[in-house]
C-alpha cells in the first residue's frame, strides 16, 4: 500500500513547452516557429548540463544557475543576443509554466484517496514552491534536487522521501513524465508510473514501469 505519490514537475505536471513558447515569443518578438526552437535548444542544452554535472565530479551546481548557462548557450548559438532585462525575462519563465489541465484535479483526487503527495523534481526548492503558489496545487511535501546535491536520475535523490520521512520504498509511488526519471526511479528500486503523453518507449528494457497512462487522470483510475 503506497503512504506517498511523488511527481515530477516538470515534465509529469507541467505543460512546459505550451506555457513557454508564448512567454519566449513575448521577450524575443520572434516568430512562433523561431521561438520553439530556441526554447527547445535551451531545454536540451539545460538537460544535457544537468545529466553532465552528475557525472563530471566538479560540484553541484544549482537549476538556476544550470538554466542561466544554457541560456547563454542558445542565445549565441543561435544568434540572438540578449539584454539584461530579456535575460531575466527568460528567467521568469522557469516560475511561471501553467500544469497540464487535469494536473490538479489528479492531485486533488490523490488526496482525497488518502494518499500524500509530493514533488521529486530538478528544480531547486525555491524555484518550485514558486511553482506550487503559480499552478495553485498543494503538496504536502517538496524534494527538490538542492537538497540532495545531485539531479536525477542519480539515485540519492529518489531517496530523499525515505530518508526523511522514514517510510519503506515499498510505501512509495514516484510518477515520472519523462524516459529519463522513469529509468531513474525504476533503477534504484522504487515503483514508478508513467505519465507517457508522447508515446516514447523505454531505452532499456531492464527498466520498465510499473504503470503506464497516457496523463495524470488514468493514474486516479488505478490507485
């Protein structure tokens, strides 16, 4: 019987690149085409700094500051120099993308169940209580990857919840978005759902999840 449903985020909760590009298109002035580029090159080159950092030894460095470096990356690989106040702009996104819209009312229902929910996420906990005020959704809990000194899919920070709430991993049901966070969880030995809007497909297949929906309402209809 599962006690905790952690979430990821950014990519289970989150419709990031629906809320973004509209944001990016009103600081750049570029068109939507131009601006979905350039967002999604700076949400790779973000991914691929943080799956790096994990590997290269060299320290921890925040998500704000993993996310202000691959801005600067894409600005100059695409061109676009950017102004101070374009720059934080840019930033503010990271605070301001809006969930998918059955995200809450999954949660709420979670709750309802009996369940406590949490966020497992990337992000650094104050950039993520901005967006639990934003989105409107209440946790009961955030572990955030600045707590842990390590991103995910690095196994110390799935186990955040059990070290600090002392409960079994059994007792617990990460839902992931993406492939990533879904090898992630299932690789350090936890039971894992998987949001799978885009229809991808497991890399390995050691690594399997336990559940897998197409959104965040089926996970209602099984727990």
């Amino acid at each position: 019987m599962y006690r905790l449903i952690t979430f990821d985020m950014y990519s289970a909760l989150l419709d990031i690149e629906g809320s973004a590009v509209p944001q990016v298109e009103a600081v750049l002035n570029c068109s939507k085409e131009e601006c979905l580029v350039f967002f999604r090159l700076w949400r790779n080159r973000q991914w691929d700094y943080v799956l790096l950092s994990s590997v290269m030894g060299k320290g921890f460095l925040s998500y704000h500051e993993i996310t202000s470096l691959a801005l600067v990356y894409t600005e100059k690989k695409m061109g676009i120099p950017l102004g101070e106040i374009q720059r934080q702009s840019l930033m503010d996104i990271w605070l301001n993308f809006k969930a998918w819209p059955e995200a809450k009312e999954t949660i709420d229902g979670l709750k309802a169940k009996g369940y406590q929910v949490a966020m497992l996420s990337n992000g650094d906990e104050e950039m993520l209580r901005c967006l639990e005020a934003s989105t409107g959704i209440s946790f009961d809990y955030i572990f955030a990857a600045d707590q842990a000194r390590c991103y995910k899919p690095h196994p110390d920070i799935y186990q955040l919840p059990v070290e600090r709430l002392g409960i079994e991993k059994s007792e617990l049901l990460h839902v992931a978005g993406s492939l990533f966070d879904m090898m992630g969880a299932r690789a350090a030995g936890y039971d894992c759902a998987w949001s799978n809007r885009f229809g991808e497909y497991t890399i390995d297949p050691r690594y399997q999840p336990n559940l897998e929906t197409k959104n965040l309402q089926q996970l209602l209809t099984h727990l």
